[in-house]
C-alpha cells in the first residue's frame, strides 16, 4: 500500500494520483490552520497518501467515501500497519470533513430510530418556535431521549398509548439521580415534551398535568464557598511556565475576581478585550445577554500573558484547547473540571469543587467586607434581587441580632 518512487510528490507526500490527488493541497491547508506541528501535519498527511492509493486500486469513486468505506481502510490499516492506526483516524475524520464541505462526497445520513427522530422535532421545535438556546434545549432533550428510549425503543412511537403511571415511574426513577436543578430539569423538560406533544395532535389528553413535582424550593439551599485563604493558595499553585498554565491561571483569576460563570469565560472571544480602556466585555445568557466590567490589573496581565502563547487557531474564542485541533470549549464542563483538578492540586477542601464556588466565595467576601446585597448583585449581574438574597444567609453575625431567644436558653 505505499506509491511508488516514480510517484509524483504534492504537498511534501508521495502520492499514487489517486482521487484524493487534488484535495491534498487544501488538506494541508486545513491542518495547518487547525494548529497541527508540522510533524503531525506530515504523519496526517501520509495517512491521506495510503488512503489515496487504497482508493485507486479498489477503483472507488470518491462520491461514495463514506464513514463505512473510512472504516475499512482502517480495519485493513489495523492489521498491515498498527503503528500507523491511531494517527490515520484523526486524519481522515478531517478528510472526511473537507470532502463534505467542498461537494466531493455526500453529507452523511444518520439511521435514526422513530424515538430518535421525534425527540430531533422537539428539539427544532424549541429552537425555532420557541427560540431557546442550546443548552436549555440539551438540557431539555436529554431526558425526552431516555424517556422515549426506554418506554419504545427502536420500534414505533405510539404517543396516544401513554399512562400517566409511566410518566410518574419515569420522574421517580430519574430525579434520585441528580440534585435539586437537574431533577427540576427533568420535569420542565418533560411537561414541554407533553406539550409539545399535544400541540402536534399525538396526544389528546393534557399528559402534562400528570408529571409530579419534585421539591426544589426557592433559596433553599446555602451558598459554599471556599475556606479563606483559599483562593490565592490555589493561584499560587498554577503553573505558569507553560501555555496550558497560563491559560488555566487567567481563567482561575477571571472566576476569583470577577465572578463569572464558567459559560460566560467559554463565550468569551478576542475582541472582548479593550486593552486601551481596561475593560472586559462579558456574554451571558442570564442577567440581560452582556456586560461591560473593568478589568483588574492582575488579570488583565494574565490573559496577556497567555496570549502571547496561545496557539494559533481560527477561531476567536479566547481561549482554546491545548492540544491540536486547537478548538474552543464548547461547553462548561471542562472549565468546572479545570477548577476542580486546581483545588486538589493546592490541597483545598470544598464541599464544591465546580466553577461556581469562585463565584460564592466572592460574594461572601464581599459582604463580610462590608458590600451591600444590592452591590453584590450588581458585581455578579444577577437579574432578580431574590438570587442575590441567599448571601444574606451566610452574614452569621446580621443574623444573630435578629434571632429570637430560646425559651429558657441564654441568648
């Protein structure tokens, strides 16, 4: 499977003038842009020469190429050449995707089961009629997929049939499983569903009424945050010797001393930045869409810090992952999970360990600093008074002189 010598050479590889022959230039465009080490863009694009060649001798159109077809050059790759297995995945998937984007080949179909496709109309539906945005409607969905899933299958989706017992033994299946907001998900997202439902003729009868609470109470719960002392012990053990380091400090130094959100540090882009008037543009989907925050000096010089070394990438995001494609996070799990590998590193014990305790920490900080509840809500952009009225409960002293005395008890 390797061209011959008497093959001609594109882009620095040996091709056997197969039918990738001319989509190898702008295969190494890609790859570049993507911030791949010419070395890897090298090993990328051998694999793409083998899967040219592979392509000839078989005489396989290239309309057809297919993750199928994909599947078993690799699966003969496996066998003849496991060292070079691994690297031609990565490879191709990327080929796969530039074929697709230029018209060579066909988009791919997914089979998906009836359940699967209705749960894709629930979630177009939430997106256009109802103009959500797409972690509501993930967030929505995930459980209508489970749901349909385990009550159909694969087989048909006969909506009409549904009891209202299934949809209680579904709830109380479900809700053990998570906390407070995520259970109170899983209902919302099943009442929409029914709805939703309901408003296409599947069902005739309100199924949505059926779906029983969960407990989830307004400021309930008591805001954790860190012990003191902690913040700056846990900045202190970043490492700020590497481009990974840096990038992780400056958003540990964005949630300690501005309070966002780790979805708002994902959306945060290059022109965000106004270096000139010190300033810090943040996008939100909570508390009015986006803000305008001055930027602290400390984090300020952080984030040029990391810039400096940021890998070269097309996307404005500001920041990206650290290894190649480098792309940007596309949701705030990694953040929250960034957040906990510093906390364990530093040895700080929290009862929390995601992005949001930087968040309550502030806030506590603030208020025992003496900031009003108004202030602090207006440091963490919150939109209802009533979110920034659960820090009142950690103000242990304020409370205390409100507290009645206990029958027979010394106050």
């Amino acid at each position: 499977m390797t061209p011959s010598l008497t093959s001609p050479i594109v882009s620095g590889v040996r091709v056997s003038g197969g039918p990738l022959c001319k989509y190898i230039g702008k295969y190494r465009t890609q790859s570049e842009g993507l911030g791949y080490a010419p070395s890897m863009v090298l090993i990328h694009l051998r694999a793409v020469a083998k899967f040219d060649l592979w392509l000839r001798l078989r005489k396989q159109r290239l309309c057809d190429v297919n993750e199928r077809v994909v599947g078993q050059f690799l699966d003969r790759l496996r066998v003849k050449r496991p060292g070079a297995f691994r690297s031609a995945i990565t490879a191709l998937r990327h080929l796969l995707r530039l074929l697709r984007n230029t018209g060579a080949t066909q988009p791919r179909k997914e089979v998906r089961s009836p359940a699967g496709r209705l749960t894709d109309d629930y979630r177009m539906f939430l997106s256009n009629e109802r103009g959500l945005d797409r972690a509501t409607i993930y967030n929505y969905s995930r459980h209508i997929d489970r749901f349909l899933s385990e009550r159909y299958g694969t087989g048909r989706v006969d909506l009409g049939d549904l009891q209202a017992s299934e949809i209680t033994a579904f709830v109380r299946r479900e809700a053990p499983r998570f906390g407070r907001g995520q259970a109170a998900q899983v209902v919302t997202g099943l009442r929409s569903f029914l709805r939703f439902a309901r408003y296409r003729g599947q069902i005739r009868v309100d199924l949505a009424a059926a779906v029983p609470c969960v407990a989830n109470w307004a400021l309930a719960g008591l805001p954790k945050g860190l012990p003191k002392g902690a913040v700056e012990q846990v900045l202190a053990h970043c490492n700020r010797s590497t481009v990974t380091g840096k990038r992780n400090y400056a958003i540990l130094l964005l949630l300690a001393r501005l309070g966002l959100r780790a979805g708002e540090i994902v959306a945060m882009r290059l022109e965000d930045m106004d270096w000139e008037r010190a300033e810090i543009t943040v996008r939100s989907k909570k508390g009015g869409g986006w803000a305008r925050l001055p930027l602290p000096a400390d984090v300020g010089k952080a984030i040029a810090e990391y810039l400096e070394g940021r890998p070269r990438s097309p996307y404005r995001n500001l920041f990206v992952r650290d290894y190649a494609p480098y792309t940007p996070f596309v949701a705030s799990g990694p953040i929250s999970v960034l957040v906990m590998k510093a906390l364990k590193k530093a040895g700080v014990k929290s009862a929390r360990t995601g992005a949001h305790v930087f968040r309550h920490t502030l806030a506590t900080k603030m208020l025992k600093n003496g900031a009003s509840l108004d202030e602090i809500g207006q440091v963490l952009r919150h939109k209802d008074p009533d979110t920034t009225a659960i820090y009142a409960k950690v103000d242990i002293e304020a409370l205390r002189k409100l507290a009645l005395p206990w029958p027979g008890g010394v106050r």
